[in-house]
C-alpha cells in the first residue's frame, strides 16, 4: 500500500471513528430522553389513578366489601 492509500484509509477510519461516536452520544442522549418521558409518564398515570380514586370515594363509589 502506497503511502497515499495508508493516510486515505488512516483518515477513512478516523472519520469513522468519529461518527461512531457523534452517533452514540446521540443514541444515549435520546435514550435518556425516553426513560425521563416514561418516568414521567408514569408518575403521571399514578397521580391520575389516585385523583380517580379520591372522586370515587367522594362520589360514595368506593368499592364495598363483598360478603361470602
């Protein structure tokens, strides 16, 4: 391999190199992203059945023991 062919594929495997890495802190960000949504998304959902559970108890709905 010429001397040209060596610092062409040196600069190839540096720019892949580099992209590899621009794409991973890419992919963490945006998966950490996600988990904050879900998480949030959760507590939320948890709020909501709580709130759910209160308007029942108010409404005198709340769930009476079933005898056997």
């Amino acid at each position: 391999m010429s001397k040209t062919e060596c610092r062409a594929a040196n600069d190839m495997t540096e720019a892949m190199e580099t992209t590899m890495q621009r794409l991973q802190g890419r992919f963490q960000a945006m998966s950490e992203q996600l988990e904050s949504k879900i998480d949030q998304m959760g507590t939320r959902i948890d709020d909501l059945e709580k709130n759910v559970a209160e308007l029942m108890t108010q409404a005198g709905m709340e769930e009476q023991p079933t005898s056997k």
